[in-house]
C-alpha cells in the first residue's frame, strides 16, 4: 500500500509512518519542519521505501503527484500547541484550513480517489461539562472566541470541508477527534504536559503545573493511536465522512499526572503552580475536564489499547534517561 502523510515529521505522523513500513507500505512523507524534525524520521530515513520531501502543504507544487500515488493519506499537517496557537493567530487559522481544503481539492481532481484520514481534535467540542464527550455532542463556540480557540475553531472548518468534500464528491474521508496524543518523540517545546513533566522529572527539577492543577485529561499512547486509525481505515463498511473519537477514556488530573510521573522516575521533583497568564503571557480559558466516549471506536473496529499511562510514562522515562546517558558520553 502507498502511505502519503502531510505533517508526517511530527510526533503523530513519525509513529504512523514508522508503523506502515514495518507493515512492508511504502510511505511518503512531506512536512515543512515547523514543528516536525528530520530526527524524528532519521531512523527509518535509509528505508527504501521511505520518502520524504521538505515542503509547505499550502504551497507544495508536488501535491497532485503524491496524491495521485497515494492509496491511503493520513492528513497530519497543522500549526499545533497552545503556544503557537496564541503566538500565531492568523497562521492557525490560515494554514490549517487552507492545508486540508488544498489536499482535498487535490483528492478529488484525480480520477483515483485515495482514503483520507483527516486528524481533527477534541478542542472542537470547546468548554463543554459533560462527563464523556460523544461525536453527536453539540460543539461550542463562544461567542468573540478568543485566540485560546483559534485552532479549535480551524479544526472545525476542517471537518467541514472534509464533510462536504465526503457527501459532494464522494471522496473517502475518516475525520479523527484525537483526544490527547502522547508518546515517543512528542516535545514540550509548545506546551505539550507529559515530555515537560517527564523531562523535569528525570532531572529531579520542579514540575510547573499551570493554574490550579485540578483541570483534567485523557492521555493515549501515540503507539494505540496509530494502531485504531489503521483499523479504522481498514474497515470496509465505515460510512465516508464518519467522525470517531480516538484516545483513551481514563481521566486523570494534571496535579495527578504529576504526581505519577514522580512516582515512576523515583525523582525528587516538586511541584509549582503558576497561573495561566504567567504561563502563555494572556488570559487563558482551559476546558476543567475532557474525556471521550470511545463507543464509535469499539463498536467499528474492537479496538482495546495496549499501552496504559504507566506503561507510556516508564516508557518515555527510560528513553529521556537514554538521551541524557549518550549525552554524557
């Protein structure tokens, strides 16, 4: 099979890459390095069945040729983390959107239609309260949204023309509310929690919580991630243009978090809570909790996870000790 992945240098699409070519796909991969890194996929850069192009999906004039080799596209490509997202308002909104509607208007030029898996978030569901969050929630949106929902609301218009692109044309797409994605090469560089509290942990240096620490997540291994997309787009009678959570529904607070992190480094980190203001230099709204129904998920595909948080956190522990041993040498 012939795996094109736009953002396919980042933490997601490094791990969905790798995975497809240890399935024996041949994968292409085309990111501008924003936020992606060649290390991500320098260990599998020597695969000949490994592609990559430096490219910029808004401008990239080698879309309609990779999209027309392509039997599956995971769409990966977008301007990420809650500091950027305040940083760069227009950029989010601009890139985002214009990305995804430039690729499908690509899909549906050729006469050969590849499966699209569209990534999407669970920022779209905004401040909800309800314990779980299901596909068929109404999505907020506050009125005057502040930057803090730029992203959700550029993932949203995604969905749209993902939606419209599905029922108008006919085009196979599977949009994925991620919910929380953690795992190997995941960075804290623009406010991601798990690899800067990993990484204070390990150096036994205070772990800075934002806010009260009582807002909570529901972290899934990237590993489990990869694993139910596939599934997903290997299922022949999904409808196109079907939405589907993908995470984990075990919730955990970020104070918790902490603490479990601590636990399994043995590290003697403390920890210090500043407000958001002083953390993303703005007013912030974060959303108190966030949980996914994963009924859609199971009742496709059956999919159980391999990987629980302790599992992942040992995991990426063992690895940033690894990095800082070679750095030592």
């Amino acid at each position: 099979m012939h795996i094109l992945i736009t953002g396919g240098a980042g933490f997601i699409g490094s791990n969905i890459a790798e995975y497809h070519l240890k399935q024996g796909d041949k994968v292409h991969v085309v990111d501008n390095l924003s936020t992606g890194s060649l290390a991500n996929v320098a260990a599998f850069s020597k695969n000949p069945e490994f592609r990559f192009d430096q490219a910029d999906i808004v401008t990239w004039d080698g879309l309609d040729t990779a999209v027309a080799w392509a039997d599956r596209i995971y769409h990966m490509a977008a301007v990420v983390g809650v500091y950027r997202v305040l940083s760069e308002p227009v950029g989010t909104m601009a890139t985002n959107i214009a990305g995804t509607e430039r690729l499908l208007r690509s899909v549906n030029r050729d006469s050969w239609a590849p499966q699209v898996i569209l990534a999407s978030s669970s920022e779209v569901y905004g401040p909800h309260t309800e314990p779980t969050l299901s596909e068929d929630d109404s999505l907020i949106i506050q009125s005057g949204a502040p930057l803090r929902w730029n992203y959700a609301i550029s993932k949203l218009a995604d969905e749209g023309f993902g939606l419209a692109y599905a029922r108008e044309h006919d085009i196979p797409v599977i949009i994925a509310r991620f919910f929380n994605t953690v795992g190997p090469r995941q960075t804290g560089r623009y406010g991601m929690v798990v690899p800067r509290f990993v990484q204070k942990a390990v150096a036994n240096e205070p772990i800075t919580v934002f806010g009260d620490g009582e807002q909570s997540r529901s972290f899934c291994d990237v590993r489990d991630t990869v694993v139910a997309l596939d599934r997903l787009a290997s299922m022949p009678d999904l409808p196109n243009g079907e939405i589907v959570n993908v995470g984990s529904d075990r919730e955990i607070s970020i104070n918790e978090l902490a603490r479990l992190v601590i636990e399994c480094a043995g590290s003697r980190s403390t920890i210090d809570h500043i407000p958001y203001r002083e953390a993303y230099g703005a007013e912030f709204e974060d959303i108190r909790h966030r949980r996914p129904s994963l009924d859609k998920l199971h009742r496709f595909t059956g999919f159980e996870h391999a990987w629980n948080l302790e599992k992942t956190l040992m995991d990426l522990i063992n690895r940033a000790r690894e990095q800082i041993n070679e750095g030592e040498k």
